[in-house]
C-alpha cells in the first residue's frame, strides 16, 4: 500500500510539474529576444553587445526547455567589435525563416550598422554579413509574396522599405508606419500578418523600468496603423505589476506553436537587493491570447510571474540550477565568451591546462584583454578555479572576475610580489578601484572561488583546497545596471593582465586547471 501511495505521488508531482514553468525560461544576460518556429523546432536568439562571439542562438521543442547550439556570429570578419563597449557592439536581433533558408538581422553598433546574414542550419555556419542602408536598430523581416520588407526605426520611428535579402539592396525609399504611444524610444518592431491584417508590434519607453510593448494594424503593410487602444499591451511599470520581482517588460516577439496557441518571448530583469539588478536583462515567455481579427492579450492582462501554472506543451521543465564542471582538454564550448575581439594566441590548451598570457593593460582599459567566461545565469552560484602563476612577474595579475563591464567589475587575483605571491580582492566602480583585502601565501598557486547568495558576493581562497578564507565581500548593487549604466549583465570569467608593461620584460603567463561554476 505504501509502494502505491508513493507510486500516485510521484505521477501527481509529475503532472504538477509538467503544467507549470518558471521565468525566466533562459536566465542571466539573454536580452532582446527573437524567435521562429520550423516544423515542431523553436529556435531563439539574443544580442550580445561587446561579447565575441556573438549573437546566442538556442533551440527548443516544447518553448520552456532551452539548449545552446552556438552562436551566429563566430568568426572575426562577421564581428568586428573594436572599442565597444556595454553601449556598443550587436543590438537586438531577429530570426526568420523562409524558403529553406534562416535569415538573420541585427545592428552591429559602432562597427556597421544593420546587417543580414543567411544559414541552411541554424548551429552554422551562416554567410558573411551583408550590410543594409536603411539606419536605425533592432532590424526585423518579413516576407510575403516574393518581396522582403525591412523595419527599423530611424529618428524614432517606425520605417518600412523593401530590400533584395541575396545583396541587402534597398528597393523602395523608408516609410514611416508608426511612432507608437508617444512614449521615448519606439524599437524593436515585428510585423506578423493574422487574419487579414498586418499587426506591427514595437516596444516603448526605453529598456528601463517604464519599458512595455505595444501594438498597431492596417489592412495594408504600408498603413496606415492604428494602435490598440488597451495598449501597452505588456507592461509592469503600473498598479498591478509593481510588486513584481519581474520589471522592465518589453521587447518582445510573437510565435505560434504547433497546436495552434500563441506565446511571446520578451526581456525583462528580476531585481535583487529592493530595485537593482545585476545578472542582466534575461529571456522570459508569456501565454498570448489572440482571437479572430482581435487584438492579441498577454497573460489575460495579467503581470508575469516566475512561476506561470500552465505549459506551452505539456512537457516538465528541467531544473535550472546547473551544475558545469570545465576541464580544458578540448575547445571550449559555445557558452563561452571573450571581450571584444579576443587575440586568438593568447589563449592555449596543454596537456589538460589554460594557458592565458597577459594582455596588456588592466581590464578597465577595454582592449581586448585576456578574458574568457560565462554568463551568471543565478543569483545563487559558487564558481572556482584552480590557478597557478609560476610564470607571473610583478607587474601582472591573474585569477576570476565577476565582469559586468570595464568601468565596473570585482576580481580575485594573484600577483607575484617579495619572494611571495599576493593574492587580493579588489573592485573597480567608474573611475575608482580599490583593494578590498589580501593575504600572502607560499609557491604560486591557489583555488580562487567566487560565490553569490543574491545578495553578496565572497571571494575566497585556499592553499589545499579544503579550507577556505574569505577575503573580502561585496554587495551585488554594486555591479548593477542602476549603479554602472550599460546594457549587459555579469559574467564569471577568468583572465591575465599586465598593469605595467615594460618591453624590458618578457611575456608572462598564467595557467588555469579547470574551472567550475555551479547553481545553488
């Protein structure tokens, strides 16, 4: 009898489960959202900003379970990224299909501009970039009747125009369709056609607290639009979604599942700490409702949670909390990412070690420093390695970073001082860094360990690898976006910088064990 029991709680936990999923369904620094569906494939992508290489795409079978495939843009001649920076580099982009062929644009900020780039497979590889003329961000496409229509929104508008997509030819002159509710910042516009009307969705009032998504239709695709009068049609910044933990709703994209019911995919941030968020803007999904010839309802109307009580498809979400246990015998895999343009020799494998040679220059001077990591994808997480710096001089430093940009990050290192080697905390804020705590220890090598309850960071250290001392904490809101400005999210990672280079000096190195990042 009790075997019974046990058997009917587990099928009812498992029924539970499989009619619910938490938000954000891909946490951390996923902003900007673009989904398509082929067949019963969902395939989704995110901007990348400074980040090499570029442009995260994910595929998925059931819209609420997610697997990274790769990333677009994987090679230096698709994304050049010099001097960007949080403000800079791949903004919003959008993913369609059509023909047999994926089509992909985006705008490389500060390197370019709006672009479009093809793929017969979504894991890649896809074409060089071929560059558009129509300016603005957040490019999106749609395809009807053998022509290619482009939005954007230069000069704050909402612009429509033709384009050849095998040369990027623009073949009509730039119409303006629709500047939205009056709020700042009209983006993000998708076209979809539904019923016999063209619907123009865009988001609204800058990707901060007051940003939402709205909506417009015509009967034909040139306009006139007429906006939904219930709009914004996803918002927080109100009454009803001001408690939230979910704020900064918007940016969004529209998609139809195979049995006939509709979701969208948005950004928005989970705030920590009363109103600051660090791990970025992430990806959350939302149930739409959209009936013949009427206007689409988000979540009834309703805020989104992070725990929804329904399912796109009935399948059990996996568990979030992940735990990546990195060895480097062979490339890394596609979650890790470099800044900017990474100098490809200053990172080897051997025999079962990363050797990072020390760019040069500190991390705040944003050149291409020797930094490779992975995105935060919890607020509660404990990431490790193990480093040695025999080859490090006086002037270098070596260890992890918690990384949001290069006017505000906070590291773990060791640097070879007296016969001993120092290894300290230390934090940059804007124009102010500081060493928060320090200790010396015998020969040239350490575990180095970060750790987050969401509220603090830890930075640790220890000899054996069995006791540890922490040097120094450090509260998340200090590596916020409402504290630093920009647009990305925290990165773990590990690196090797010299401060003070001499020619009279020779290259030095650091080399790492593994590294180990794991979700509480």
């Amino acid at each position: 009898m009790k075997k019974f029991l046990c058997f009917v709680c587990l099928i009812m936990l498992t029924l539970a489960s499989s009619a619910q999923y938490h938000n954000p369904i891909i946490p951390g620094y996923h902003p900007a959202p673009s989904i398509c569906r082929v067949g019963a494939d969902f395939y989704l992508v995110n901007s990348s900003s400074q980040y090499f290489p570029g442009i995260p795409i994910y595929h998925s079978t059931d819209l609420v379970n997610w697997e990274l495939i790769g990333n677009v843009l994987d090679r230096e001649s698709q994304l050049p990224l010099k001097g960007a920076t949080s403000w800079f580099g791949i903004f919003a982009p959008t993913i369609r299909y059509h023909d047999g062929l994926f089509y992909l644009v985006s705008t490389n900020v500060g390197n370019g501009g709006n672009f479009l780039v093809t793929a017969k497979d979504p894991r890649g590889p896809w074409s060089e970039p071929i560059w558009l003329e129509q300016r603005g961000i957040d490019p999106s496409l749609w395809f009807e009747n053998g022509k290619c229509y482009m939005v954007s929104n230069p000069d704050n508008t909402i612009m429509l125009c033709e384009i050849d997509p095998k040369t990027g030819k623009q073949l009509t002159p730039g119409k303006p369709l629709w500047q939205g509710m009056g709020m700042r910042y009209p983006e993000a516009p998708h076209i979809y056609k539904k019923d016999g009307w063209y619907y123009l969705l865009i988001s609204e009032g800058g990707t901060e607290i007051a940003h939402c998504m709205t909506i417009a239709r015509s009967k034909n695709i040139y306009g006139p639009y007429v906006g939904n009068p219930a709009n914004p049609i996803l918002t927080h910044c109100n009454v009803r979604g001001q408690d939230s933990q979910i704020q900064a709703t918007g940016h969004g994209d529209l998609i139809q599942a195979g049995d006939g019911s509709w979701w969208t995919v948005f950004l928005a941030y989970r705030h920590f700490g009363i109103n600051y968020h660090h791990l970025g803007r992430e990806t959350f999904l939302a149930p739409v409702e959209w009936k013949t010839s009427q206007w689409p309802v988000i979540n009834g109307g309703q805020p989104v949670d992070t725990l929804m009580n329904l399912n796109p498809l009935g399948v059990a979400q996996q568990s979030q909390k992940r735990h990546i246990h990195t060895t480097f015998e062979k490339p890394l895999g596609p979650e890790w990412i470099y800044i900017q343009n990474p100098d490809s020799s200053n990172y080897q494998m051997r025999e079962g070690w990363l050797q990072l040679i020390c760019s040069r220059g500190p991390l705040s001077k944003n050149d291409r420093p020797t930094f490779v990591g992975r995105r935060q994808e919890s607020p509660k997480m404990v990431a490790e390695t193990f480093l040695n710096f025999e080859e490090g001089l006086p002037r270098d430093e070596a260890g992890m970073t918690v990384y949001q940009f290069h006017d505000g990050h906070a590291e773990i290192f060791m640097r070879p001082t007296n016969g001993k080697t120092q290894v300290a905390v230390k934090c940059q804020l804007k124009n102010v860094e500081s060493i928060m705590g320090s200790a010396e220890i015998d020969g040239y090598s350490a575990y180095l360990r970060i750790r987050s309850d969401g509220d603090f960071y830890m930075f640790d250290y220890s000899v054996d690898g069995k006791t540890y001392k922490t040097l120094a904490t450090l509260n998340c809101t200090l590596l916020s976006t409402e504290v630093l400005g920009g647009f990305t999210g925290v990165v773990i990672g590990m690196y090797a910088v010299e401060n003070n280079f001499s020619e009279a000096y020779g290259r030095s190195f650091a080399m790492f064990d593994f590294f180990d990042y794991q979700e509480q």
